[in-house]
C-alpha cells in the first residue's frame, strides 16, 4: 500500500474515532442525567426535547456524524479501490477530518453558529476536493 493510501485509511480511522467518542459522550451524560435525576425516562421515552441543552448539542453532533461524514468514507473506499489515492487524496483527507474535529469542539462546546458554519463550509470544501483529486486520480493515472 502506498504512502497516500496509508495516510487515507488513518484520516478514516481518526473520523471514525471522532464519531465513536461523540457517541460514548453523549451516552455518558445520558446515563449521568438520568441517575440525577435531572431527566426522567418516561420523558425521553419518545423524544430527546427533554434532555438539557448540554446533551441535546451532544446528540445534534452525533446525528452530524453521520451526514457528510457518508460521502468522505465513500470517497476513500473508491479511491483505494481504484488505486486513485494519491497526495491530494490524502491531503484533503485530514484537511475534511480536522474539519471535523474543529466542528465537533464548537458544536459541543460554545456552539457559536458562525463559527461552525465556517468549519463545516471548509470541510465540504475539502470533501469536494477531496472527489475531484480522486476523480483525477482515477482517470489520469
């Protein structure tokens, strides 16, 4: 496998790391509002509305994790499957990752719109480059 290709499967192991942590956290402060008795079950038996706000930013960004997030593993997958990875591949990779991560930290911490809208738009950006080095990778090779 090539340096490229390595550097790709590292980038989807750090997403999915990233989406495992998002879920572990907001499980755990699940699990620690209810045993405070600050949200009872019957009133998230049938909705997350009733969840404090803390959770409720952890369980948005959980949902988020698996949007965009789709259309990068595919990218990868293809790419390596064609032997399309390449530098730019591996490069746009982390630039979407970090992205990601950027975007996770404001979503569950300030929540400052803006801001996450400006990582979320840089990392479509990366996801876009990211297809069209594959593309590029596939045909021109």
């Amino acid at each position: 496998m090539t340096l490229p290709a390595t550097l790709c499967l590292l980038a989807v192991f750090a997403q999915v790391c990233l989406t495992l942590w998002a879920i572990v956290r907001m499980g755990l402060a699940r699990v620690a509002s209810v045993k405070s008795g600050e949200v009872r079950i019957a009133e998230i038996a049938l909705s997350d509305r009733a969840w404090p706000e803390p959770i409720q930013k952890l369980q948005a960004n959980v949902r988020n994790q698996f949007e965009t997030p789709v259309l990068f593993f595919a990218g990868i997958a293809i790419a390596i499957g064609l032997d399309a990875t390449n530098w730019s591949v591996a490069i746009f990779a982390w630039m979407y990752v970090a992205t990601r991560i950027v975007h996770h930290v404001i979503h569950v911490g300030s929540n400052s719109v803006g801001k996450r809208f400006r990582a979320y738009v840089i990392g479509l950006a990366a996801l876009l480059a990211l297809w069209l080095a594959v593309l590029a990778g596939a045909f021109l090779s």
